[in-house]
C-alpha cells in the first residue's frame, strides 16, 4: 500500500529534520502557511476568484481631525 517514496517512515525522517532545522516553535506557522498556500492553489483550480477564507483585511486609518477655526 505505501510503496514508493513517501512510506510512514520517511516521513517521520523528513518530520525530525524538520524539527531539527526549523524548531518547535516555527513548525505551526509554517503548516499554517502550507495549508493556506494548498486552499488557494485549489480554490485557483477550482476558477473561483477568491479564497473560501481571505486573510483579514488591515484596518483603515482613521480620517484626520476636522479643523477647528
């Protein structure tokens, strides 16, 4: 069943080095951004023009005080 290069164990080597290289602390971000980069590449195959979930947008700024004369 998992013949080829992807078997249960190569992924936990390719899962250590990972750990070794980037540290505890990064790996979430990391998925996080992979599994964001997979939605839109489907959502890309899919010929919708926006993500099932867009990154929230930055607040405006707020308009500058009215003049006081």
């Amino acid at each position: 069943m998992f013949e080829g290069l992807f078997q249960p164990m190569h992924l936990l080597v390719i899962l250590g080095i990972a750990l070794l290289v980037f540290g505890p602390k990064k790996l979430p971000e990391l998925g996080k951004g992979l599994g964001e980069s997979i939605r839109g590449f489907k959502a890309a195959l899919s010929g919708s023009d926006t993500p099932s979930n867009p990154a929230p947008k930055e607040p405006s700024a707020p308009p500058p005080p009215s003049a006081k004369n």
